[in-house]
C-alpha cells in the first residue's frame, strides 16, 4: 500500500491494516506528537515533508507545494539557501554552542552589532533570546524592573490595543487580545492588563483623530500604574492581520512620552522587510525604547530571537538592587543560530528584499482583488509581502488545507483569514499560483 502523507485521525489504535504496518511512523505522531493549536483527540491532518527548496515543499506522496507562508513568516529567502547552509555547516566545526554566561563569541557579537546598527535609533542593548515569545517577556521584564530600579515599583501593569497577539507564553499571553487572543481559558490567572480599543483607521485611509482618543483617556486614567504600552507596529498580525494607519502608532510614541511609559514595540512579524520597510516602525518614524524581533531574524533556519532596547533603559534596569537584568537563557547566544542569523541580515543589507517586497506588494494588489467579488468574502487588505482575504465567517482550515495541497500551494488559514507571507525570492509565476489558489478555493 502507498505511503499516505497524511496523517488521519484513528480512533481505534488496536485494530491491525496494512495502513498501520506501511505508516508506523505516521501513527505515532497521530497518537503521541503534539501539533500547534491542534487537538490531542481529534487532530488536523499532518503532511509529510521529505525536502524544501527555494519556494517549495516536497512531499511523501510526491506533491510541490509552492510554500505560500514561509513556514509561519521565517523563512524570507526560501529554503535550502547556500549562502545560510553555508553559514550553519562552517560553524557546526568550530562549535554549535557555549553557554553565555561569562563566555562571548563573535557570531553573537557580529550579529548585536548589526541589529544596533539597523534598527530604529537609539537602541544600543541587545538582549538574545530562544523565541518570539520569550523576547516579550524579556521586554516586559525589562519594563517591570526599569520602574522598580526607579522607585516606582507602582507601574506594574501595561497597556496594549486589542486585537494584539505577543506570544503563548504568560506574560505575553497577558497583553493578547483577551478575547480574539486564543488564550481566555487562562483569564484567571494571567495579569490583567489594560486594552484599548483597536486602531481602526485604515493604513490606505484618511486618518480619523477620534481612533486614538479611547486610548489617550486610558492612558490619561491609568498612567500611573502602566509600565509600557506595547503594540505590533502597522500589522496586528495573529490577532486578525489587521493593518492599521501610521498617525495611530506615532501618537502612541507622543503618548508615552508625554505620560512618561515606556513603548515596547513587537516586530517579530513584521521586522526584516515584510512590511515594505525594513522596520514597521519606520512608517511613523519612531523609535520605541524596546523593541522585540524574531521569526525572520535568522532566515527560518534556527529559533533565534532578541530584545533591543535604549540605554536609558539597560542603565535603569541594572540601578539598584539587584544590580542585574534578572534573565538567562540557558541557549542564549547560540552560536549555530547566530552565525545563521548573520548570514541571513547580510543578504538583507544587499537590499535585493526591498525591489522583492515592492513586486510583491504590487502583484497582490492585482491578483487578490477579485476576490472581493466572492460571496464567502468579507474583506482583502495587502501591505508588503502580506496579503489577506478575511471571510465572513471561519473556515474549515482541515479541508481549505486539503483543496490548497490539490492546487500545489501550502497555505495554512486561521479563524476567518486566508492569508499568505510568501517567501522573498518568490517569482511572479509561483505568486501567482498562491493567488489562483486562494480564488479558486474560495470560489
């Protein structure tokens, strides 16, 4: 019997096939490895994966998938890249990793000096980190101590717009959108936190200054209390892949300035170009006192992330008692993952990303547009390397999955959002199967 690439639910585990004795593999990750936001009693089908390249993922039954999410926004310059396993290879000979404490090296001191060097002014620490998630936390701790070295151990709470996503570990869980946010099983026991309405002006729209009253009197109520306002800049991407005007978050740098809070800005998705710009923050032109950055950052090679922040802060944190910024990642400043990161921002600072991103951008516009035209269809929004078809109500991501796979596209939905973030390398014709793809399902 042929290999079946995906892995079905069976819910009897005793009963003896030859799907069992060609698929033993198969069904143990049905029956013991946990998926992302996947049930452990009716679990969404699985595709086995035997190679990527350049765009595509190959399958065990023989399917090309024209990757159309970049393996969850990481992988900007495709797969397989030479220039990247060239940068893994060369330092797995010298060594995969020393702990940080006490020891450096300079894969982790080239890569810090470059994201000092490319980031929004002003922001001089770099503080590595295993994920996105953990790079939240790093910067909410880093808030929280800040103020407390201050004196001011009284702002200990922050504010963040709804429609937020920051991470699944606590404390990011805490400024997610406690609806939307997939994390209200845990209301009870994370910090509340302090949400404002989402911005609602429209990135391509006349700004409306009403949009940023609600969290100006939320700030004006709760000043005193708030540590940092953190928010994704231009993109609120897991909490609905909204996309926002500018003047919202350039009066959210005014608004921490003038209520004296700090502004953590989360770039993990939209840092290294998926935007149009380098940063997201550069549409306002501001700098946030601490920035998070990850997925992108080491090319989807490794899980990297960092932490960024001002001088201000890094000499506020480490005032006092007890004298240090009290985190530690066992794997921090993994040699592997830095190397890999620096190769992939090399191939970002030749700019290719930039004429990349702007025919991307300029091809999404065109060919998502019909699909307006679809009943199912509620909205189509594009900024970037990001195109979104939001529907009017959720989706079946099992069978949208299933009909994306037949059309030769990975495209992997959520709620009710069809979205892709193709790799940077992406040709106009690969695009265009990802946009033919997403029509033709929903149609």
């Amino acid at each position: 019997m042929a290999r079946d690439n995906i892995v079905n639910p069976i819910k009897n585990k005793d009963f003896t096939s030859d799907y069992i004795l060609n698929n033993e593999d198969l069904l143990f990750d049905q029956h013991h490895i946990w998926h992302p936001y996947t049930s452990a009693i009716n679990p969404l089908p699985c595709y086995e994966v035997t190679k990527a390249e350049g765009v595509y993922i190959h399958l065990a039954t023989g399917e090309k998938l024209v990757d159309g999410v970049s393996s969850w926004w990481t992988a900007i310059h495709g797969y397989n890249h030479p220039e990247l396993n060239h940068a893994v290879k060369s330092q797995v000979d010298d060594f995969a990793h020393v702990m940080f404490g006490g020891l450096t090296h300079k894969p982790a001191i080239d890569l810090c000096r470059t994201l000092v060097d490319i980031t929004p002014q002003g922001l001089d620490r770099v503080f590595l980190a295993d994920s996105g998630s953990v790079s939240v936390e790093v910067a909410m701790k880093m808030a929280l101590q800040y103020w407390a070295c201050q004196g001011n151990s009284t702002k200990h709470r922050f504010i963040t717009p709804r429609n937020g996503y920051h991470g699944d570990t606590f404390a990011a869980m805490s400024v997610c959108d406690p609806v939307n946010g997939m994390h209200s099983l845990f209301s009870d026991t994370l910090t509340h936190q302090i949400f404002a309405p989402a911005p609602q002006t429209r990135f391509d729209k006349q700004w409306n200054e009403d949009d940023i009253k609600p969290l100006e009197q939320l700030i004006q109520t709760h000043h005193n209390e708030l540590a940092a306002l953190i928010i994704e800049p231009i993109v609120q991407n897991a909490g609905g892949m909204r996309i926002y005007h500018p003047e919202y978050l350039k009066r959210c740098r005014q608004l921490c300035d003038d209520y004296n809070i700090l502004l953590i800005c989360d770039e993990i998705a939209t840092g290294f170009g998926r935007t149009g710009k380098l940063f997201a923050c550069e549409y306002a032109d501001i700098s946030p006192d601490i920035l998070c950055l990850g997925k992108a950052l080491t090319g989807g090679y490794m899980t990297l992330a960092a932490t960024l922040c001002s001088e201000d802060v890094a000499q506020g944190v480490c005032q006092g008692e007890p004298g240090v910024f009290m985190h530690g990642p066992t794997f921090m400043g993994n040699a592997l993952a830095c190397s890999v990161a620096n190769a992939s921002l090399k191939i970002i600072q030749r700019n290719d990303w930039q004429t990349q991103v702007s025919h991307i951008e300029r091809q999404l516009h065109v060919e998502l547009a019909p699909c307006m035209d679809l009943e199912a269809v509620k909205d189509v929004r594009v900024i970037g390397a990001i195109g979104v078809v939001e529907c009017k109500s959720a989706v079946n991501v099992a069978e949208l999955q299933k009909s994306f796979v037949k059309q030769g596209v990975w495209i992997r939905p959520f709620g009710k959002l069809v979205y892709i973030m193709p790799p940077y390398i992406i040709n106009p014709q690969q695009l265009s199967q990802l946009t033919k793809a997403i029509y033709n399902v929903l149609k």
